[in-house]
C-alpha cells in the first residue's frame, strides 16, 4: 500500500481490499486488529492544495468523509452501549475519589491538553506545521480540552490494562467517565468564551471561494 501510494495510486478500492487483507493479518498474527485501521490509513493518499490540509478530491478525504456518519452515529454509540456499562449504584465519594479514578480523569483532563497544546505550540514554533489558517491560540486550547473526552480508545486501553481484574476495568470506567465529562464542559466553555480570530470573515470568505473553486475542478 506504501507502494502503490509512492507510485501515484489513487484508487480507493485498491487500497480498500488491501486494508481488509492487512487487517486479516494482524488479526491472525495475536496483535489487535486496530492497529491495521491506523496502518492502512497511513498508506491513503492525500493531496494538499494552498491554505488547506487536504483537497476534497484526495482519497483520504472521500474515504474519511464517507465513513463519519458511519462511524459517528452508528458505530460508536454501539461500541459506547456495549462497552461502558458500569454499575452506578451505591457509589459515593470514596469510589470517585479512589486512586485509579482519579489517576484515569487526571490523565484525561490534565494529560490531553497539556500533551495536545504543548505538541501544537512546539511544532508551529519550531515550523515543523503551521497555525491553522483563522484559528486563534485560545481556540487550540480549548480543542486540546476537548480531546480529553475519551471513550473508545479510553475503554480499550483499560480493558487491556486489567485483564484479569474486572473490579479495576469498573474503576477504569468511572475515571473515563468523570474526566471526560470535566473535559467537555471546560472545552465548551473556553471555546464559547474564545474570540474569533480578527480576520475570521475574511477567511470564511476565502475558504468558501476555494471549496467552490475545488467543486467545480472536480466535477
């Protein structure tokens, strides 16, 4: 898939049948199958044009924006319902503030946005990437917040954590919980406070030029 990339391939549906392949592999070798998701995505092409992270005619793009009413709206919440079951009767204070809770909202809302931001800032300072066109510093910042709401990858990660300790994967659980709801509130709130960037109409403007321009040079 690297390959076919390097060469200029810009067909989804090859890239989609070697992505069940690969996945069929890793599944078989004992590894997670998850990690063939993060590889095959990898391997997708993407087209960037002036101003914008990626065309809408790249194959990353379509294959991304194909699959998120998918993911997000059936997907997930099945994985959510069926995954996060956690019995809420009889906590109390204590259970919250046990040491694995606290250690997995912790991780959540103090470890996202200090890792996410911290990561943001040093590459725009550095000019490995560049400030996100119309985007302020505080508006990062409160994306980072947001990022500590986790779930999936959160619940994933603590099942493997303790496989042999469902007590521990119930306390894991109660953290996610706590710390995501901390994480969405606070990013909600700074980033409704948040100013918009002084040139925000000017740029909403020029995108919108642009994704009409990218429309008519597909079609």
């Amino acid at each position: 898939m690297w390959g076919l990339n390097r060469r200029g391939i810009k067909s989804l549906a090859v890239y989609l049948l070697l992505a069940i392949a690969l996945w069929a592999a890793v599944l078989l070798s004992g590894v997670h199958a998850t990690i063939a998701g993060v590889l095959a995505a990898l391997t997708i092409p993407i087209r960037t044009t002036p101003g914008t992270p990626d065309a809408t005619d790249s194959p990353l793009h379509r294959l991304e924006h194909g699959l998120h009413p998918w993911s997000a709206y059936l997907i997930v919440p099945l994985f959510g319902f069926a995954n996060a079951g956690v019995e809420l009767g009889g906590l109390g204070v204590n259970g919250l503030l046990a040491p694995l809770p606290l250690a997995v909202a912790a991780g959540l809302v103090l470890g996202k946005q200090v890792g996410i931001f911290s990561a943001i800032w040093l590459s725009v300072r550095t000019g490995v990437a560049q400030m996100p066109r119309g985007a302020t510093w505080a508006q990062l910042y409160g994306m980072s917040l947001l990022c500590g709401i986790g779930f999936t990858m959160s619940l994933f990660i603590g099942a493997l954590a303790f496989p042999t300790a469902p007590e521990l994967v119930e306390e894991s659980k109660i953290g996610i919980l706590v710390g995501s709801l901390i994480s969405a509130v606070m990013g909600f709130i700074l980033l409704r406070l948040a100013p918009l960037h002084p040139q925000h109409s000017m740029i909403e403007a020029e995108q919108s030029r642009e994704i009409e321009a990218d429309g008519d040079v597909s079609t």
